[in-house]
C-alpha cells in the first residue's frame, strides 16, 4: 500500500507531568514518520486521574496546537488515548462457545462472538471494561492454541484478560478529548502502548515485564511464551520522588523537579560525598548547599519501593523464573542514572532501557528516542494494528490527514504516471527479450533437426547402396 494511501495515527499520552500528541504514518518500509509532535505541561490531573476538566482541557488543546504548529498541513480529528491511574485493576477470565454447525471451520466471527460474551462478566459496581485481551485458546481438549480460526471443533474456549477501571475516571478523560474538539478512537492502557513501542515478538517469547516509570503512576506489564500475563498500576512514580526531595531537603517543588533531572542518581553509592548543589535563597535569604549524596538517599528509596511493587507483581503469577528478557524500563523515569543497576539488585533480574526509536523511520527528530515517548509512539503503533485488522472503522474524510495543494497534487500524479509507464516499458522489454531467446532456441532446435534428417537420409542412402550391390 503507498503510503499516502495510510490513515495519519495521532497518539495522545494525557499524563500526570505532560500532555504529548505525536501523528504518525506508516511508510512503504512499515516504519512511522513522525508528521508532528506537541508537547505541554499537564494541568489537572493526578497520579492518572483527571481532577479538572477546565484544567486538563486546556492541556490537550495546548499540545495538539503545538503538534499542528510543527506541520502546519495536519488537520487532526480523532486520537488514540492512553490511560492508566491507580483505579486500573485487572482480572483473569475463561468463556467458552458451544458451535451450531460444527462442519464448518472455526471463523473470525466465532472469536467475535466469544470475545463479546466477555463483556457480560460481573464487575464491582463503578467500574467499566476497558478492554479483552485474549492469551490463548482451547478447541474441545486441545489447549494453548494461539490462532484458532481455520480449525475444526465443537467447543471453542478461551483465557482473557480483562482491564478494568472507575467508569467515572474514564468518562472524565473523554470528556476533557471530546472538549478539545476530537473524537476519541479507543482508550489504551498505557503500559501495552509503551511495550508496543519497546518490545519485539522474540522479547514477548523470551519472557519480559514492561515497567513503564511515569509521572504519577508506574505501569507494568508481563508477558510470556508469546502472551500478555499480567497489568498492574503501581501508585507511586515521579511525582513521589519530587514531593520526597521537597520534603526531605525543604526545597521548592520546581527546584527539587530540576535538581532530580539534573544531578539525580537512583543509587546512592554512587553519587559524591564531597559533591554539594547550591540553591539560591528564596526572598532574600541566604543561599543553601545541599549534599548531592542525600540527593541520590531519597531517590533510591523511593525507586527501591516501586521495584519492590514491581517484583512482587512478578512472583504473584509465577514468573519471576521465567523471564528471560529481564526487565524493559521505559517512561520519563527510566532516565534516571543507574537505575538500571537498581533494578538487577532488587529483583535479581536482567534490565535494560526500552527506547521507541526501532519502529521509527529515519529523519526523526532525537527527542522522539526518549523513553518518554514510549507510550504515544505506542498509541500509533496500536491504532495501526486496528487499521491492518479491521478492528476500526477508519473514516479517511473524517480523520486526520494532511493538506495538500492542487500542484503538489498534479506533481503527485505526474510521478505516479511516470513510474507506471517505467514499469510498462520494463515488462516490455522483459517480453521483447523473451521473444528474442524464444526466436533464437527456434532457430537452434531447426538447425539440429536438418541436420539429423540430412544425416538420416545419407544412412538410408548407405543401405540402399549396399542393397543394390
């Protein structure tokens, strides 16, 4: 498919510390361009919760503005969303269908139906199904079938995994989309966005938890032997480290935020005994020194505490052996120095940083190969597998796209005509060459019949000689 003939994906990542929207589509190499990117501080919201409409609204308008100032030719009207927040929970299901016409073979629309019987699952009063996840699958006794369609079968079964969360929380996200003049396409959870982005099919089977360390919460995800095993929200994350500085070193918020991005190290015995941070006084007041030491005490407590969250998530399903691809860390706080040697020591697990630049084309802008951007690059990446799988109706006129003038058009169509009449002229050619070796076996496979017919005829010439005499 030429890639203009792809949708334009916006992702819109509403967070705790920033609201970012990123639009992207897919190139003829199945990699994202980057067509633009806004970035705003996050107002009125909390630890992933919405907390002011008015506030929150004006975020998302100021970073979609920003994304459309950086490519004054988008037009965007619909978005992919990310959500997480501490009212996320998630839980293991099981359905089963008995099949009407068991001769046919099992179809798209069975899994359908068995998917959408999921949503009849019981759940607390308050809160609403996010979304299905199906892990695996089972026709009569046969289990752990990963793609039944095709097969044959009376009863078809199945495991999901179902995120739930606080209908009101989830309505109050819309709300501040659909007041910022954009149609909301789906709600994601943040954490399968941003391993989207980071993780590739051989991390899913090796084993791997995604910890994606935000600004209010932490979000994880595990999989293993190809399937998604686990979510959670954790609630603490960067905003706990920045209130802990603040607290612990009687410093202004803004202060404790720029001294954690600057000089902060998530372990301590690495950090400078003889190393100070002078702050300046606030109204007059002398000037202070704080040791970079105590600095990097308090980040490394409150990081140990999320791993300690994060590792006991782990062992709850099991798997604490079996994650061979160790730990993928990812979101704003995955920048902090050495926390991936935290990580190893507190879960006795591998680690790595998870960087959203390997689904990316070339050209992009170094900002976009932050952590950070996990979860939006993530967002386009889903939005594309619902376009390739007909999860959504995608509406070309209504969605995004970008503006282009009557000229660029005609350029357009100018190259596309000279590319078909290159392509024609090598068929051609490709023929005419074809031909030419056809003539020349013809001419060969003559030559060898006239010779062995004047060879015959001189030994029936022979034997009638020898006849005669």
């Amino acid at each position: 498919m030429n890639k203009h003939q792809q949708p334009i994906i916006v992702g819109l990542d509403i967070g705790t510390t920033k609201v970012v929207a990123i639009a992207g589509r897919k190139n003829e190499f199945g990699k994202i361009e980057v067509l633009g990117f806004g970035r705003a501080d996050s107002e009125g919201v909390n630890h992933g919760v919405v907390i002011n409409i008015e506030q929150c609204v004006h975020s998302v308008e100021l970073a979609i503005s920003r994304c459309i100032e950086s490519n004054p030719l988008l037009d965007i009207n619909e978005v992919y969303v990310g959500i997480a927040g501490k009212h996320i929970n998630s839980v293991q299901t099981q359905g089963s269908r008995v099949r009407a016409n068991v001769d046919n073979e099992i179809s798209k629309d069975d899994i359908d139906q068995l998917l959408r019987d999921q949503y009849r699952t019981y759940l607390p009063t308050g809160d609403q199904i996010i979304d299905i996840i199906a892990q695996d699958y089972t026709i009569d006794n046969i289990p752990n079938i990963i793609n039944p369609v095709g097969m044959s079968g009376v009863k078809v079964g199945a495991n999901f995994h179902v995120i739930t969360g606080d209908s009101t929380a989830i309505r109050n996200i819309k709300r501040c989309v659909d007041r910022s003049n954009l149609k909301t396409c789906d709600l994601v959870l943040q954490p399968l966005a941003s391993a989207s982005a980071v993780i590739n099919d051989e991390d899913m089977e090796a084993g791997v938890a995604i910890v994606d360390i935000g600004g209010g919460t932490t979000d994880m995800a595990v999989f293993c032997d190809g399937i998604l095993k686990h979510t959670a929200v954790i609630p603490y994350a960067g905003v706990n480290i920045t209130n802990d500085i603040t607290a612990g070193l009687r410093i202004l918020k803004s202060q404790a935020e720029q001294m954690k991005v600057q000089f902060g190290t998530a372990l301590a015995s690495e950090a400078s005994a003889n190393a100070y941070i002078t702050i300046p006084g606030l109204r007059g007041l002398p000037s202070r020194e704080v040791s970079v030491k105590n600095l990097a005490n308090i980040i490394q407590a409150r990081i140990q505490e999320i791993l300690e969250y994060v590792i006991f998530n782990i062992r709850k399903i099991g798997l604490e052996h079996k994650l061979n691809g160790g730990i993928i860390l990812t979101g704003g706080g995955a920048k902090l120095k050495h926390i991936i040697q935290l990580t190893e020591y507190v879960t006795g697990l591998g680690a790595r940083i998870g960087y959203p630049n390997e689904h990316l084309a070339g050209g992009h802008s170094e900002v976009l190969m932050s952590p950070m951007y996990s979860t939006c690059i993530g967002l386009i990446i889903h939005g594309y597998r619902d376009f390739e799988t007909g999860g959504k109706d995608f509406a070309f006129a209504k969605g995004n796209f970008i503006r282009v003038s009557a000229d660029e058009v005609e350029a357009e169509e100018e190259i596309e005509e000279d590319e078909e009449e290159i392509q024609q002229s090598e068929e051609h050619l490709v023929i005419n060459n074809k031909w030419d070796k056809f003539k020349k076996r013809q001419d060969i496979m003559k030559r060898l019949i006239d010779r062995m017919r004047g060879r015959i005829m001189e030994l029936f010439e022979d034997i009638d000689d020898k006849e005669f005499d």
